[in-house]
C-alpha cells in the first residue's frame, strides 16, 4: 500500500459532514477529492498556477470545495475558525517541472499555523518525500520539531524501503505542550 492511500484509509472514518478540513498542498487535487466527498467544506491551496488549473477541472462538479492560489505559509490570512483536519503531502508537483517544490523552513511554519488553527482532537497529517534535493532536510527538521514539543503521533506509516515517503498521523491533545 503506497502513503497516499494509507492516509486515505487512515482519514475516512475520522471525518464528518459538518467538519471544515484544509489541504495545504493541493497539488493534483487527488487529497481534496477525496475530502470533499467526506466533509462539509475544504480549504485547498497550492502556490502553483498549473496545480491550481488542474485541481478546477478535476473538482469542477465539488461545490463545497474553496480552492487557494496562494502560499501556505498565509493560511491565517484565509481561515479564521478551527479545523478538523489539516493535510500536507509534502514535495513537488508530480509530472511538473518539479521546480515549485516544499521548502523546509516555509513547511514548518505552515506546520505551526496549522497547528494552531487545529481543533482539539483534530488530526494533522504530513507526507514526507525523502528521495528528493531537500526532502531529507524537510523531514528531519519537521521531525526535531515534532519530537521536541511532544506532539502525540498517532501513527507513522513508511514501507521497508531506503528513503521511502513517512507520513506522520497527529492528534492535537491539549495536555501537549503549546508552540
Ligand atoms: C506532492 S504535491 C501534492 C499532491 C496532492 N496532495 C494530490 O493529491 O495530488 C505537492 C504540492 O505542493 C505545492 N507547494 C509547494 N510549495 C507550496 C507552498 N509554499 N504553498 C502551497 N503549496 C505548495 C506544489 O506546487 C505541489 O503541487
């Protein structure tokens, strides 16, 4: 089983039709169908124009989806109330340039906003590409952050593989401590 779909077996029954969810990393617009289907509204962004084309034709007959071309580093520019779900597949857009790629530091402040804008007992999901130029550094700084402020990992899923993708499956518990 590849991450992509780990994570949507993961997600499915943690969703409910009156959640708010954000995709922050829209990409191919594979993650925001599958959540539109599930919940009330998403929020899906991505920097790249071309993502942001192709994700429209694909969600054209989803009216619960707002889609973002923007930066995700500016989410709170955008949402002002919690969420239940914040997603981030991490990396470039697949049959791209692959020139509009996730850089760590900008990932990890995204990272922090989300969680701050994260209902208690929401879920934050990350996928991590290591094969990458800078997919290392990436996880490695996300995962120093993660571990040092003791956030509860619910799950972690990466096939036997060197360098194989790692998504990291969080609940927010309000006993963790705060950024
Ligand atoms: C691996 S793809 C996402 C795949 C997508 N979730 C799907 O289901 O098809 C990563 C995406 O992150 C986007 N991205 C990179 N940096 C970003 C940033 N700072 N803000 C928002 N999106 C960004 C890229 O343009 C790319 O489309």
């Amino acid at each position: 089983m590849n991450n992509n779909t780990f994570v949507h077996k993961y997600i499915k029954p943690l969703i409910r039709k009156d959640d708010l969810v954000v995709d922050m990393t829209a990409g191919n617009g594979n993650d925001t169908l599958f959540l539109s289907k599930l919940a009330g509204k998403v929020i899906a962004f991505d920097i790249s124009k071309e993502a942001i084309r192709r994700c429209k034709e694909k969600l054209k007959d989803c009216d619960n989806v707002v889609l973002i071309n923007d930066d995700h580093v500016s989410i709170d520019k955008y949402l002002q109330e919690k969420a239940r779900l914040f997603i981030f597949n991490l990396g470039y857009l697949p049959n791209s340039d692959e020139k509009t790629i996730t850089q760590a530091e900008k990932t990890l402040i995204a990272f922090k906003k989300a969680y701050e804008l994260l209902e208690d007992k929401g879920y934050l999901i990350v996928t991590f590409y290591r094969g990458h130029k800078g997919g290392k550094d990436e996880y490695y700084l996300l995962s120093e952050h993660i571990n040092k402020n003791r956030f509860h990992i619910y799950e972690t899923y990466c096939q036997p593989k060197l360098d194989a993708p790692v998504t990291v499956i969080i609940r927010k518990d309000q006993s963790s401590t705060s950024i």
